[in-house]
C-alpha cells in the first residue's frame, strides 16, 4: 500500500501487450559483428539520398566530406553548384579535369591577384565550354581577357543571370559581347573596368532584361548610359564614382522607367536636374544621396513630393549645407512610411527633426552622424516623439549625457543604440543605461583618435586606411615597387608624412572647432 509497482513487473507488461509480434534485428553482418564502427553506413544509401545530405552542407564541409572516399569526391563534384577558383594562368591545364570533376557547376567565381598573369580569352572559352548551365559569372582581376572570351561566354553560356566583373581591361566592349548574346542577363556589376579603346556609344539601343545595374569607379561611366536607357526592367541603381555628367542619363531613365525603385549616387557628378528625373520614378523605396556636392533642397523637394512611397533614405551632404531643414521637412510632410533614415555631414536643427519624429511614425532606424547642429534638445525631441524606433545610431555630434539618458528613457521600442565619437559623452552613462535599460543593446565608443568629418569617416575612411597601409603594408609596398609598380612607390613616397597621426589628428582637431556653419 503506497508503494510503486517495481521496474521489472512494468518492464514485462511492456514486452507482453504492447509489441507481442515484432522482432528487432540489428545484425550488420557476421564480420562486422565484433567493431560495427568499421561498418560505413552510407554504403547501403542511393547516390541520391547522399547528394541530398550534400546539398545541405557548406563549403568547407563539403572540402572536408570529398576526401574521405571516391565515392564522396564523386558525389560532391555532381552536387556541387558554386565553385571558386584562383584564375591564375596555370588554371589552363587543369580546367578539363576540374570541370570533368564539377560537372554541374552554375556559379563560378575567377579571381586572380594584381601581381599574378591570370588566365586568358582561350582558358574563358574552354571554362564557357563546360559550363553551359552557367548561371552566375564573377571575375577579379583577369586582366588577360580581352572582348573575344567575353564574346566565347555570351556564346556558350545562354542561361546566364548575373554578371560581376572587377578590375578587369576589356572595356565596354567586353561588357556589350555578353549583353547583347545574353538576353536573359537580369543582373550587371562592373568595377573599376578598364579598355584602351572604348567608345563613347558602344552599346546598342535595344532593349535588355537588366534589372539591377552597379557601376563604380570607371572613368567613362557615361559610356553605359545607352545600356541604363534601354533596360526597360531596371529596378535597381547604384552609380558609384563614376566620372561625367549624370543629370541627362538619370532624366532619360525617369521619364522611361516608372519601375525603378532603388537608387544609389555617390560620388557622381548630380545636380537638382538628375532628381528632377528621378523624381517621375513614383515607386521609388531606397534613395542613396551621398556625397553629391551639386544636390539641394530643391531636388530633395521634388522627391519627397512625388515619391511617397520612399522608405529609405540616406543624405551625406558633404558639409556642402545645401540640403537642410527645408527638404528634410519636405520629406516628413510626405514620406510618411519612411523606416529608415541616415543624415551625414549637413546641418539640420530642432525644428526639421521634430517634423520627422513627428510625422514619420514608422521609422524603425536612424543615423545621425556628424551633425554639428544637433545637440541635447534635438535628441531629446527623437526621444520623446519616435516611438517606433528600435535602432539608432550617433556619430561626432555634440550630445552629452543628458542626451544619452534621454533617448535611453524614451523610445519604447529601442533595441540598438550606437555612440561614436561624441566628445561630451562619458563612460559614466553606460553603467546608468545597463541599470535603467538592461534590455537595451548600447554600445559606446570614446577613443581618443576621432575622425572628425564624418562623411570620411562613415564612407571610406580615406584617411585611415592610408595611414594603416603605410605603416602594415611597408614590406609589400616595396615588393611592388621592384616588380615595376614604380607609380606606386611615389604615391607612398609622396604621402609618407601621414605616418605621424599627431600631426593629422592635431588639424583635424583645429578645422573642426572653427566648422560653425549655421544651419539651412
């Protein structure tokens, strides 16, 4: 009475009702009887149930899992999609035996570095031979092909989707061979292409799949404007350091692509007139304004005007305080579905902040880096009015603590907060944010080296990564210098005197005390 019935009465009712006509078997065989971790388990599983494990597996496990046996090689090397290779000029006499091994490879990455011959228009075209089920091209650094193995991929690899050339020389020709034999083409990179004898009109005018297009850094950038016109599709933007005149292209493709809905200018020489265009575009959701030195308030206007359906939207103003107050404001009276915004380097006070805290209730991120006009009370107003917000960002403003705190009490949805560079703030707010905001993730920065432009900062770091390279990278730089790379060698000569961080530290510091610009 009281007491449990014991194990092996329950053990032997278990065995009598409830499995009274099954037998287990688990016998692998009588010479596998005494160790089964010989026996391999895999052996008995179809070469498809096997591909499919392999599928799910990354890169480096699949390295890993192809030299435990042939099979395992064999498997992987038919399941295998994407493969990167150093396109060296050696690849050469390996390439029928490595695509004999990956038969059904549609992503293909070739990377070759600058002090390397890499592989030319002949190893391209047997590479195009074997891959006709090519899907995705990427190619760094090749500088030995020329228009004719680009032509050999437009030729043999139809199914082409997406194109990535880096570095390369073989010039707007090169990138027309592949368009116009590639008609599904949907998606173009090209960066820092070079070609001795590039026209000015290369591309032919008629009309392409291209739905996404990314130049940066080419020196005759506007020779792609008869592609950007003709790609009746085209969604996405990105123009990047690209030389010329800008503002006719971005009106052409305002007034022929009601489609386009992600824009990214930087570094491009754009004025009011490329927003004007650009500003036809009524289902425009990402705009990228960034360091544009021409770009004002009126072309700001405009967008904000026609495109309300905007959700993202970036401004680095270059300290140039022409966009301000008015088209910020302009943007809170219409982009009311704005989530996420990045003001850099321009000089917007209490009044344009509130209008956006005010009137744009979805705005989930935020970034304000290099602002010298907002202070305590212009946080303070984002704290008290952006009650959506869950990520925020502050860089080089001169907020102090009584900021911090406020923004850590209010925003009730705050998740992420990040403080760089701001010189009034002290560590003492990090241990009042951790017992008042425990959930919060806060992250502060108070380094004594500060960068204090902003848009340097946030977007290339120029200055760092000069000085990084001059003192990290000394020993390669020499290298070079022997291998012919003479230019090179004068640059680091030139700018040697960067090395002393006091000197550039001190100027900085002395340009950013006398930057009072008032606000617009």
């Amino acid at each position: 009475m009281g007491q449990s019935p014991s194990t092996t009465a329950i053990s032997d009712k278990f065995n009598r009702h409830q499995f009274p006509d099954f037998e287990f078997d688990f016998d692998f065989g009588s010479h596998h009887a005494t160790n089964p971790i010989d026996h391999d388990f895999t052996a008995d599983l179809p070469d498809d149930c096997l591909a499919g494990i392999f599928t799910h597996l990354n890169t480096a496990d699949r390295n890993r899992c192809s030299l435990v046996c042939r099979r395992w090689l064999r498997v992987d090397g038919q399941t295998r999609r994407r493969l990167s290779l150093s396109a060296k000029a050696e690849i050469l006499d390996l390439v029928p035996a490595v695509f004999t091994r990956f038969e059904s490879v549609t992503k293909l990455a070739l990377r070759c570095d600058r002090r390397s011959t890499s592989v030319n228009d002949e190893g391209l075209m047997l590479i195009s031979l074997r891959c006709v089920n090519l899907t995705r091209l990427k190619l760094r650094g090749c500088r030995e092909i020329t228009e004719l193995g680009m032509a050999a991929v437009g030729d043999n690899c139809k199914a082409l989707k997406k194109l990535s050339c880096a570095s390369c020389v073989f010039g707007i020709k090169g990138i027309n061979a592949v368009v116009s034999r590639c008609r599904g083409l949907e998606e173009l990179s090209v960066k820092r292409l070079r070609g001795a004898n590039d026209g000015a009109e290369v591309f032919s005018s008629q009309t392409t799949s291209l739905t996404s297009v990314c130049l940066k850094e080419i020196a005759n950038g506007q020779s792609f404007a008869p592609l950007l016109i003709g790609s009746k599709k085209l969604r996405t933007l990105k123009v990047i350091g690209c030389l010329g005149q800008w503002d006719d292209t971005l009106e052409k493709i305002g007034n022929l692509h009601a489609s386009l809905v992600d824009v990214h200018l930087e570094k491009v020489q754009v004025s009011d007139v490329g927003l004007v265009g650009l500003s036809k575009c009524l289902g425009l959701d990402t705009l990228h304004i960034v360091k544009t030195a021409e770009c004002s308030n009126v072309g700001l206007n405009l967008i904000a005007e026609n495109c309300r359906m905007l959700r993202k939207l970036h401004v680095d103003g270059w300290r140039t305080n022409k966009i301000g107050d008015v088209g910020l404001i302009s943007v809170a009276n219409h982009c009311h579905n704005l989530q996420e915004l990045a003001l850099i380097g321009i000089y917007p006070t209490s009044s344009s902040l509130e209008a956006i805290a005010s009137k744009c209730k979805s705005l989930e991120r935020l970034a304000l880096c290099g602002l010298n006009t907002v202070g305590d009370a212009e946080v303070e107003c984002v704290a008290n009015k952006c009650v959506a917000l869950k990520k925020l960002c502050i860089k080089g403003c001169p907020i102090s603590n009584v900021g911090i705190e406020a923004l850590a009490s209010g925003c009730p949805n705050l998740i992420k907060f990040k403080v760089r560079r701001c010189r009034k703030v002290t560590g003492m707010v990090v241990e009042w944010v951790r017992v008042h905001r425990e959930s919060l993730a806060f992250s502060f920065d108070n380094s004594d080296y500060e960068v204090l432009n902003a848009s340097q900062s946030d977007h290339d770091q120029a200055l760092n990564d000069m000085i990084a390279f001059h003192r990290e990278n000394g020993a390669a730089a020499a290298a070079a210098a022997s291998n012919g790379y003479n230019g090179f060698a004068t640059l680091r000569a030139t700018f040697g005197f960067l090395a002393n961080r006091s000197i550039v530290q001190s100027a900085l510091r002395r340009w950013y005390n006398n930057d009072n610009v008032p606000a617009q």
